[in-house]
C-alpha cells in the first residue's frame, strides 16, 4: 500500500443547510487527494494527460460515518493498494481533526487514450513507480 | 418499484477539462431526482423536515458509462424499490437525449430525529403513500 | 430589452450552514438563465461554439437583498438590453415563489475566437436575431 | 491595508469545458482567502459566529483577466483596506505561479446579529484588531 495525505479546510462552500459538508462535495475532497498523491508519487496527473492518457472515473463511492463540519481542518488519506492494470482503484480515508473517521470511498478509474478513446495499459515507468514506492508514506 | 422522471439541462457549471460532466456533479443531480421524486409522491422533503426528521446520506455510489455532455437534456430516472424500514434506498438511471445510458447510482439514507441524532422509523403517512403508489409512475 | 424566464428549484446542494443559498451559487444560476435565454432567442450557446466562437467572462457581479431558501422554486428573469458589440452584457433577476428580489447581477461576456483567442464581432444573424425581437419576452 | 496570501490548487472539479477554471467557482477561492485572512489575523470566522454575529455577502463581483489553468498553484491575495463598519468590504487578487494576474475582485459583508437579522457594529475586539494589523502581511 503507499498512502499518502493531504489537509484540507472546510469552508461554508463546502456545507449544506444541514450545517455538515454536503454528501457530494466529498468527492472533490477525493479528486484533491488523488491529486496529491499522484504529484507525490512523482508521477503527477498533468504527465499522465501530457502522454493523451486520461483517467475517467468509471466507479465512485463513499460511505459517510460521521459529519465533517465547517472550519474544521480534516484529514484526507489517500491510499493506493494495488498494482494498476487497464484499471486503477484508489482508496480514501476523511477524518476530521480528532481523528474520528468521518467516511471512506473509492474510485475506480480506466487509463483511456485519449485519442482514440479505448481502453489501454497505464505507462510502464508509471507502474515503475508504484512498484518502487510500495509500502511507503508519500 | 415507485419511478418519476427528471429533465436536466447540462451547464458549462457541471462540465469540466475533459468535456464532460465531472463525476462529482451526479450526486447532485441525484439530489434533484431525489427532491422531485418525493414531491411527486406527495411527500415533499421539506414535509419530512417539518417533522424534525433528517436523511442524512450514509451511503453513496455511482457507475459510469458514457459522458455526459454540455448542452444535453439529459432524463434522470429516481426509483424507490423497497418499502423503507430505519433506511431508504434510492436508484438513479441517467440516460442522455438519445436514450444512451450514461450512469446509474444509489444512495442509502437513515431516518434520523432532528433533535436526538438517533436512527428512527420513517412516519407512518410516510410508508402509508409509499404502498399505495408501489409499481406506479409518479 | 428582450427578457426570459427560468424556474429553479433550490437543492440542498445550493444552500450552506446559514440555511440558505450560498453566493457562489447565484453564479451557476445565471449561468443557467443565459443558457435558456440563448436557447429561447433561437440562437442556442451551442450554435456560437459550432462557429469557434467563445463567450468567457470577463465580469460579473450581483448584489445580494434576501436569502433564497431550500425547496423554493425561484424565478429567474435574465435580460438583454444593448446590442451586442464585440461584448455582450446580460443581466439577472432573482425572485423567489411569492415574487420578492433576491438579488440582481449582470455578467460581461467578450466574443473571442476560439482558435486565435482574439476578440471579434458577434456573428451578423446573431444580431439580426437580437434586433428582431427587442422589447419581447421569449 | 492588511494582506495575507493562499495557494490553492487548481483541479479537474474547477474547471469547465473551456479547460480553464469556471467563473463561479472564483467566489469559493475568495471565501477560501478570507477565511484564511480571518484565521490569521487572529479572529477566525467561526469566532465572530460563536458571538451569534454572521456576515452575510451582500455585493460580490469579479473582473476576469487571464485563464486559471488545471493544476496550476495559484496565489490568492486577500486584502482589507478600510477599517469596518457595520459593512466589510474584502479585496482579492489572483495570480497564476508565475506571478501572472488572473483576476480580481471584492466581497462586502454586513455585520448582523443571527438572532434579530439586524445589522450591527462589529465586535470592538475585532475593530482593535484590524486596526493593530494595518499595513501589515499576515
């Protein structure tokens, strides 16, 4: 597994007449993590794109435990389990500032050619990469 | 099966860089075929909230098949299929102008008293209209 | 002045822990009035993107007098009052159900070419469409 | 006049099919600036809220200069100038990484009691704050 994390501020955008962060806003949380873990890892998103890859999310889901609540600044672990095939599936952990876990999801993504739109391997050095930072905290 | 139908115009607000409505952005649509739906049963959201019951979304998912674009009319199916119990769980089939399906998704909510913050049963008016509207389209 | 109108229903999505409509949002909101006025005027967004014609924001602003609240179904009024030159200025107003102002804005939109990013004049059928129906509600 | 400085991340959820971030989506930076100006001044907004005070927006408005790009770091400067009245008026400034300005704009937000909705003064600790802090960077 290679995870890593990243903090993020819950602003009054972010919540809902319920006065908690509203159910779909999570999963922006969830695209700045994977954000960040792919520029951690070395391999940001925008070099993906640059070789007219893309990554269409094909899956997506989050349970919700516990309201994450304005102004609070939780904590986003983004986590990367598997070697990725033509499929990449990526996991997530929100917990808000004491720690308690507020949900978790995951999304899964095809590498997609850009160009002609099919399915395809991701890049080797990518899967390199991820080979080399298993087990690690990016 | 209850069903209600939606129309949706897709803005440049829910698209984004690759063209397509961002992933994100179909919870939200959910919400909307969500909103309809119990105001066409006759059982408005903000009816249930009158009471000092919330359904807070405790569970979330959505598959993607093809992208929906800008422009596009696109008809969201909402569907209740079971009679709720503490839970409720709601289906979602997105489908564009042409009938193409684009998505499908569900969301699980608990019935929660507004004031305690603890699971309840739905109201009894609730599941009352429920069974009589069963295999209609509202 | 040509006017449109366009009813929207205020999603929980909209609003944020004050309860009501959060500021960012009246942007998608106009955003969503100029679509269907464009739409209505016969001369659909769509129809200026097919000519490698772009209309980015260059300014927008709105005031902001009452509080747009969850589930209402509000009234939005978008006008266009001047010619188009190489810009175009369309403005908003927001009512809710009973017809009290929420709040007023305008967008300035520059006409650019989409391959050379420059500005230019908006295409000649466009203003001959705008002409023919000044002072009309469409 | 006192400043303080934010990066931010551009992602995929705030861009648009133009591939450049969406207009709208300008108003969430500035909420992010100034909720982080507030925190660093030493008076963060959930502090003015803890004494029922909100400040709800009643003017916001953006000029649009240069495209936000996907994954740039942006810098957003918040800037008060005038000390406060029963009205706050808040000015941004955002830069791309190479210094670049992309857009400017300003906020004005009424101090009013959450209790009564009346307008108010602002707390006098938070007066003789901004005043210690003028012509400062925090």
């Amino acid at each position: 597994m290679i995870t890593s994390e990243l903090k993020i501020r819950v602003l009054y955008a972010h919540t809902d007449k319920m006065g908690v962060v509203y159910y779909g806003r999570y999963f922006e949380y969830y695209e700045a993590g994977r954000n960040e873990f792919l520029r951690r890892l070395g391999y940001p998103y925008s070099r993906i794109e640059s070789q007219d890859i893309i990554l269409p999310v094909i899956h997506a889901e989050s349970n919700y435990f516990a309201p994450a609540l304005y102004d609070d600044e939780i904590v986003l672990q983004t986590m990367l389990c598997d070697i990725p095939t033509v499929k990449i599936k990526i996991y997530y952990i929100l917990k808000n500032s004491k720690g308690e876990k507020l949900a978790e999801g995951h999304t899964i993504h095809s590498f997609v050619n850009a160009i002609t739109r099919k399915p395809m391997r991701p890049p080797s050095d990518f899967i390199e990469i991820v080979k080399s930072k298993m087990d690690s905290i990016i």
